[in-house]
C-alpha cells in the first residue's frame, strides 16, 4: 500500500507544518497528522538537523500505523506492505538509513516497509510564536537524565528511582494521543503526586495523533494495534537527548516480561507478538540512529527484571502506592466493555499486562479495580474470557529453561549470552502469576490453571 506525504506550510505561530497522510486509488483517504511541537521546541529549541528529521520521519510513521486497518490492507489480514517516501533535510544520512530503517520497522511492526526519502521544499516546519519561550542551552544542560514518561507503572517506577537515587536533573519525555485518550491524565495525576516530594525534573509532554476524521470531515476506519508508538516515543527522546548532548543516552523502563513477550500458545509467535520494547528492537533502533549520525545508547534498566520485581524493589515504596493507582497498564484500554463487569474501570483486568501488573501488586499485597476480576467473572465462565485459554496451557505447561529459550529465539533474536538469564525472567513470571493465584483464588479456579 502506497501512503502519499504532502506539507503544508504553517501560517499560525506555535503551529507545525500541516502534513497530509493519503491512500487509495479508487477512494482515497486522506487524512491530517496532527504534531503539537510546542513543548518540544521549548526546550530544544530545534527546528532542523537529523534528530529534528528522524522526530518528523518517526511521527509519520505513527500516523501510517494508525491510518492503515490491518483487517483491509493486510495482504493476510495483518502484515501490511507499506511503501512511503519521507520528505526530510538530510537526505543522504537517511538514504544510508534506508535499510537499517526498513529493518527495524520491518521487526517492530510485523508489516514490510519499503522506504525511500526526498528533500522536503519546506525548510521550516514550525512557526514559534514571538512570545513562546525557548531554554538555552545553559538551561539544557542542567539535565543529565533523558527518561521516557508513558504514565504506566513502569515508567512511574523508573521516574521514581531516578529521582529517589541521585539529584541529576531528569528530563521525562511523554507522548499523548487524543484519538487513543487516557494516557495525558495519567501522566498528570502521577506527576502531581511525584511533584509533592521531588522537583528535580522537567516534563515534556508531546500530541502526535491523526484527525478523527478525514480532510472532508468523514468517519475512517483506524488501526488500534499502535506497534510503532514505541519508535515515535524513541525518537521524541532522541531528539531532546540531542539538544542536551551528542551522546547522551536515552532511558526506557520497561519490565523484562513485557519486554521479552514470551508467546504463551504456539499461535502468538512471530508478528503477532508485540515488540514494542524487544531487546533486538532496541538493538535494531540504535543502529539505525548510528548510520544517520545519531550516537545515544537506549538502556533498559529492567531488561532482566520481572514487574513483581520492578514494584518490590521500588527505592520510594510510599510514592509508589500513593501514585500507582493513576498508572495504566491495561493493553486493552476502553475496549472489551462487552465481558467487563465494570465498564468504568481503566484496566480491563484479562490482558496479559493487566495479569502481570496484578501478579506484581500482589507481592506488595496490593489489589484494585478492573473490568473483570478473573477470580470472580459475571459476564462469562473464566475459560470463555479471552487470553484465558492460552494463560492456562502456558501455567499447566511444564516448561524447562531450555525450552523457555527455544521459545524467546522462535520470537526474536537475542543475544546468546544473555538468553539464559532472559529465560530466568520468563520462569520468574510464571511463578509470580502462579503465587497470586494461589493467594487470591478459589480452588476451582487453581485447578483449572493447574496451580496447587
């Protein structure tokens, strides 16, 4: 599927250039790219370069993601053939990209990306108003620390270690989305919690989302999966990581579980397993950020840690319970309200993210409200809840460390000398969900995942 990128240039101060997404022959949808650069260029006081480029590339990227159903342009119902030429400054930089970039989407997003890149005619995308205050680099370099701020509970614990453990400034970077709502509050409510005891950091929300509807004011059809926000949310970073500094690195807190992904049934290997933060995603990102003349390591500082372990070992305790409850984890946000007890309840409490955020509460002997509580289900007998089945062959399963790593090797590359430490994680997880069940639930309910 060929998507068309066309720039407007902008005419109102604090305004990004307009950028048209299109496909289609027959009927073609077109569609705005909404970009609120305003926060980002206060700080970076950026408007050209190559982090401002791969910012731009990265925030196209997201809105084809959204704007491409996988039920009706995947060639099987789910991988997507996506060809896309970037209009960018650094033309030859990118084009000695080009493969590496091809790759690392190619991984994250299960979909084939053919890329190519043009000089955009536009020199400057933004328009900064006469009075919008812009940080200088003095400012700048106050900041030691680039953190990346979804408002979920990893990086709600990530925040808190890096403010609890040294007096660095932090840089917090977040994206917001108001098509996909939920995430700006949360990232709101935390920070008004973590602000009532630590104040070295500076928070730096961006909007990067398409319009709800076409340039025509009609309804479209959206993709929900979201697999490249990671990419988006990577390159936000990067790009105030290079304002401060060439080489400074960039930090993403992310549990080892979610991470690693480990597919509980055979059917969810491959691209239809999310990876979002992989370690070989991760590898992928930062050498394609090397080609284009980009030199800023992204650590994953929990790589080898469970969620359990992540909450457990929190450095402030008493921030976290007062500030995990505006977190949100759930991969099924405001959907599924058709097997949900609560419909009003943020996390809908049978997604594998909502299972292990659970399980990990539980070592702190913490609960809270979902949409279904497994243990007590209303709507629907346990097994009829989806991911269920899969939970229970996964926890009946007797798996070994060598099968754990034949496992993470089928769902994606990883470096031999840590694979055995990954596995360790995986079998950590089960035993952490395994435990939960055991103190929360009813014995019918253990049987059936086979935990005694």
């Amino acid at each position: 599927m060929k998507v068309n990128v066309s720039i407007l240039r902008p005419y109102n101060p604090y305004e990004f250039a307009g950028i048209v997404l299109s496909y289609g022959s027959s009927e073609v949808i077109e569609v705005p790219l909404h970009i609120d650069y305003r926060n980002l260029y206060e700080f970076t006081k950026l408007q050209d370069g190559i982090a401002f480029d791969l910012f731009t590339v990265a925030s196209i990227v997201y809105g084809i993601d959204i704007l491409l159903p996988r039920e009706t342009t995947g060639f099987d119902g789910w991988s997507r053939e996506i060809e896309v030429c970037f209009p960018v400054e650094y033309v030859d930089e990118f084009n000695c990209g080009k493969d590496a970039l091809e790759k690392t989407l190619r991984f994250l997003t299960g979909d084939l990306w053919s890329v190519s890149f043009e000089s955009r005619t536009i020199r400057r995308l933004y328009k900064f108003g006469r009075r919008q205050k812009a940080h200088g680099e003095s400012f700048r370099q106050r900041y030691k620390v680039v953190n990346l701020f979804s408002g979920g509970m990893d990086s709600l614990i990530g925040a808190i270690n890096q403010l609890h453990n040294s007096n660095d400034e932090v840089c917090l970077v977040s994206h917001t989305d108001s098509v996909f709502k939920g995430a700006k509050t949360d990232q709101e409510e935390i920070l008004k919690e973590i602000k009532k005891k630590y104040r070295h950091y500076y928070h730096i929300p961006t909007r990067v989302d398409i319009g709800k509807r076409d340039i025509h004011g009609n309804e479209y059809e959206k993709e929900t999966t979201l697999r490249s926000r990671s990419f988006l949310f990577l390159s936000m970073a990067v790009l105030v990581a290079d304002s401060i500094d060439e080489a400074m690195s960039v930090h993403i807190p992310e549990n080892g579980t979610i991470s690693l992904n480990y597919p509980l049934t055979p059917s969810r290997r491959s691209s239809c397993s999310t990876r979002t933060t992989h370690p070989h995603f991760l590898i992928l990102m930062e050498d394609f950020l090397k080609v284009i003349g980009l030199n800023h390591p992204i650590i994953n500082d929990y790589q080898t840690c469970t969620k359990g372990e992540m909450v457990a070992g929190c450095a402030d305790r008493d921030l976290l319970l007062r500030a995990y409850p505006y977190s949100c984890s759930c991969g099924k946000r405001g959907t599924r309200k058709d097997i949900r007890d609560d419909a009003h309840a943020s996390h809908c409490g049978v997604c594998m993210p909502c299972i292990y955020r659970r399980a990990a509460l539980n070592k702190i002997d913490q609960t809270e409200v979902v949409g279904t509580d497994i243990f007590n289900a209303q709507k629907r007998g346990i097994m009829s809840i989806p991911d269920m089945p899969a939970l229970a062959y996964y926890l009946r399963k007797d798996l070994n460390l060598q099968e754990i790593e034949r496992g993470l090797l089928v769902n994606g590359p990883l470096p031999l000398d840590k694979l055995e430490e990954y596995a360790k994680v995986v079998m950590r997880t089960r035993d952490e969900i395994k435990q939960w069940i055991r103190d929360d639930a009813s014995d019918e309910v253990k049987n059936l995942f086979g935990v005694k």
